[in-house]
C-alpha cells in the first residue's frame, strides 16, 4: 500500500470511492457528473462551505484514479475557499504534500510538511503534526538520508502512542520497518512489521495485507522461506477475500520470488505467469477507469465550456445592448449638450454686446466730461487772459498818461511841476493800492491749487490775516523773499519777519523749511 493511500486512512477519509479497488466504470460515469453537479449547485446557491467539500471530494475522486494532477487542482481549489487555518486545512495539505512524494517532487513535498507542521503546532492539532513529521520522515528516507528519516519517524511514532491511534501506530511501525529493510537490517525490520502487524488487526484489510506482504519480504530475504510463504499465503487469501487485485498481484509476485529461492521454479514461473494475468487484467481495469474518467471529464469540461461559451455570448449580447444604450445617451446627451452650449454661447454674445455698449457708452461719456472740463478750462483761460489784457492795458495807459505828463512839465515852472507830481504820485498809489489784482490773483491761484487755502486753514493754529495768506500763495509759487518783498512792496526784513509770524501759526519743527512745507501741503 502507497504511504498516500495510508495517510487517508489515518486521517480518516478513506471513502470507498477512494480506496475500493473494485469500483466499476460505469459507477466512475456516474460519480463524477454527480460531483459536478454538486458543485454547480453549490456554486448557485454561494454556498461557499459546500463548495469547498465537494472540491474536496473531487480532489479524492482524482486522487484514487492516480490522476495527481486534476485531484492537486481541486484540492488547491478547497485551500482556496477554506482560508481557516484548522484541521482539515492541515489534512488536505498533507495528502497533496504525500502526492509530490508519489511523484518523487521530494523538495516541494518537504516545503509543505514544514508548512502543515508550523500550523499543527500552532493548533496543538496533535495528529497532523505525527503526520507531518511522519511525510517528513518519507521523504528524508526516499532522499537516502536514513538517519534523519529514523528520528522523524520515531517522532511521529510518539505522539501516535500518546493518541493510542492503531492505525497511526501500525502505518509509523511499518515505515520504520520498511527503513530499516532498506538498511538491511531485516532483525530489526521485522521486528516493527511485527508491531505493525499487531496494532493493524483492527485497521483496515489493506494495511494488514500490506503489512504481511512485508513479513514475508523480510523472512525471504532472511531465508525463511516457509515462514515467508505463510505469510504470502495470509496475505494472498485476504486480498481474494476482499477482491484487491493489486495486493493479489503483490502476493503472486511473492511467491514466485519465495520459490526461486527454493529453487523451484516451475512453481516461480506458474506464479509469474498467474500474476501477469492478474495484473494485465488489473491494468486494463485500471486504463479502463482511467479512459472512462478522463472521458467523463472531457464530457465535463467540454459542457462547461458550451456553458462559459453561452455565458460569455450573453457578456458579449449584454455588453453590446449597454454599448448601444450608451451610444445612444451619448449622442442625446452631446444633442443636449449641444444645444444648451448654443444657448449659453448666444447669451454669452448678448452679455458681451450689452457690455462693449456700456463700454462705448462710458467711453462716450468720459469724452464729453473731458470736453466739457477742457472749455471750462479754455473759457478760464480766455477769461484769464481776458483780466491780464485789460489790466496791461490800464498799466500802459497809465504809464503813457505819466510818461506824457511829465513831458509837458519839463518847461512849466517848479510850482506847477510839483503840483502835477503830486497828483501822479496819488494816482500811482492808488492804483497799487488796487486789491482788485490781488482777488484775481488769488482766483487764478485757486484754480491751479484748489484745496490749498483750506489745507492751510486746517492745520493753523492760529487764524492767517490776509496778508499773511498771500505770503503763504507767494511761497508756494515758489518765489524768493527778494522777489516777495518787490511784490508786497515791503523790505526783505519785513519778509523774514512776516514768514516767521506764519510759521509760529503751522505745525512746523525747528528744522523743516517753511516753503518746503508749503509745497508739498
């Protein structure tokens, strides 16, 4: 018996589709489109926990038809939908790490049981760590590294005792015996076939028949040919008993080895021959099973994909009708869009036209404002030079009336002379004494500078006379007290004496300039 077929009665899934050696085809027809068809309805019904186990069962389904890898990708499927880490998360693990073993993939076999015993520590899950150490052991043994193979085993033995589980200790037995065989050390092999043996009694028929075909290996490989043949023959009766074609065809091949040795080999050749029969007839049943198998899965996988076939046409015809429907909303939608930008643009012209007329309006406007700022301005000046003509005028007609004056009184005598002098000198004086030219003055001033008379008015302490005033216009003309004094008819001392009389009256430090002040208020 194969270690993976030991370990799925250890475990405890040893389902008779799984291990029954005389499971017919026309059942495997059956089985398999019925597991399917769980599947299909588990799915349906997003029953994730069924789906998982008829993964699982697929996978065994596989298993025991030796196609490793169809059961491998279902039992990964299960792992796929069964993410707790559990018990049974560590079973199946360790039947697909037993299957790399099978397919002597010995490192990947190795990196598995590492894994599924890190869990079972983790869980205190007793039994898959004897397991794992148990595959560990299997593949140490198979890699020629005996010792390491011996402690694993050895390991996995203990904590099978400390389960007191039969079958766990009657397969750890047999392992180790079957170790210390390939040492040549049948005493001590055969000694654990033995122990094997007794704890096995209530195991299954397999593993017993296993077990006796291996006390007969050992006794003739020791030269105890009848104790050999006894136990072939026990071993032989069992597998007819329970109708194991594979252990008879083991047992058969037994015998005749056992009578080679005897030296009696009619008897090996009639038990070579009985075997080829038994195993030609156990291959065409096995290639049977498998035909009808792979058959059936062909079936399977052939509907499945007129399923994906019909499901990926209605994607297709459901895809088509949203493309349609979006192509539609689409150009409703860019109509839509269409026309709301034509009204929005059209606004948008309107506001823009509405507001180039209020443009040209105030532009309008602001013209005519300056044409009227600039004939007011005109009509100022004209009115400007209007006032200064006239005044020149009077200047020059008095000065002719002076100038002709004079010219008459050259020859008159001194009285008369100084009469005449006496009254130009009134008249002079009174036309200096004229403000007329000073409320001019101060008009044309006014406009070039309208705010200044207030400004200063503001920040006075003191209230400015008039002639105080028009110191304060003659400074911001920016003229000298020399000329000042020439204008106002007075000394250049009466000047400093009048600026500083201001100055006490403006908010002016020490050492700021009154005429700078005056200019920049």
């Amino acid at each position: 018996m194969t270690f993976l077929k030991r370990l799925l009665l250890i475990i405890g899934i040893s389902t008779t589709f799984c291990l029954n050696a005389q499971t017919g085809s026309n059942e495997l027809d059956l089985k398999l489109p019925t597991l399917k068809d769980q599947l299909e309805l588990a799915k349906n019904n997003s029953d994730s926990s069924q789906t998982a186990q008829v993964y699982l069962r697929i996978g065994n389904f596989f298993n025991r038809l030796e196609l490793y890898s169809e059961a491998i990708k279902n039992y990964q499927n299960y792992l796929d939908i069964h993410r707790k880490k559990d018990s049974s998360l560590v079973n199946v693990k360790n039947i697909i790490a037993t299957i790399h073993l099978e397919l002597k993939n010995y490192e990947e076999a190795k990196i598995i049981s590492l894994s599924t015993l890190r869990i079972s520590e983790h869980l205190n899950y007793q039994k898959g760590k004897a397991i794992s150490i148990a595959l560990l052991g299997s593949v140490a043994e198979k890699q020629g590294n005996y010792k390491k193979a011996l402690e694993h085993q050895n390991i996995s033995l203990s904590i099978f005792q400390s389960l007191n589980d039969s079958t766990g200790l009657a397969s750890t037995y047999e392992n180790i015996g079957s170790i210390y065989e390939d040492l040549d050390q049948f005493d001590f092999a055969y000694q654990y076939f033995k122990k094997a043996q007794t704890f096995a009694k209530n195991s299954d028929t397999n593993l017993q028949i296993n077990i006796l075909n291996n006390l007969g290996d050992v006794n003739r490989k020791t030269g105890n040919y009848y104790k050999a043949v006894n136990y072939t023959e026990k071993a032989f009766q069992l597998a007819e008993q329970t109708g194991n074609t594979s252990q008879v065809g083991s047992a058969l091949k037994d015998f005749a080895r056992t009578h080679a040795a005897l030296g009696d080999f009619a008897k090996a050749y009639e038990f070579l021959n009985r075997q080829s029969l038994v195993n030609e007839v156990e291959l065409k049943r096995n290639n049977s099973e498998i035909v009808s198998a792979l058959q059936v899965l062909y079936e399977v996988k052939e509907k499945e994909a007129e399923v994906q076939l019909l499901n990926k046409q209605n994607q297709i015809n459901k895809v088509r009708q949203y493309i349609i429907l979006i192509v539609s909303g689409a150009i409703i939608l860019s109509l839509a869009l269409g026309l709301l930008y034509w009204k929005k643009r059209r606004w948008h012209e309107k506001q823009i036209l509405e507001y180039q007329q209020q443009l040209l309006q105030a532009d309008l406007d602001k013209k005519m404002a300056e044409e009227v700022a600039l004939k007011r301005e005109i009509d100022i000046k004209v009115s400007s030079l209007t006032s200064y003509s006239l005044n020149i005028a009077h200047k020059n007609k008095m000065l002719f009336d002076v100038s002709r004056t004079l010219s008459n009184l050259k020859d008159r005598n001194s009285e008369l002379v100084k009469t005449k002098l006496q009254e130009l000198v009134e008249e002079i004086e009174s036309d200096l004494s004229n403000n007329n030219e000073w409320i001019e003055l101060m008009g044309y001033f006014g406009q070039i500078h309208p705010t200044f008379f207030e400004n200063i008015k503001n920040v006075a302490s003191e209230k400015l006379s008039s002639s105080e005033m028009r110191l304060c216009m003659l400074l911001r003309l920016n003229l000298s007290s020399k000329e000042i004094a020439e204008i106002l008819h007075i000394t250049s001392d009466s000047v400093r004496i009048a600026r500083y009389r201001v100055r006490k009256k403006l908010p002016i430090n020490s050492k700021e300039d009154l005429q700078a002040y005056l200019l920049h208020l």
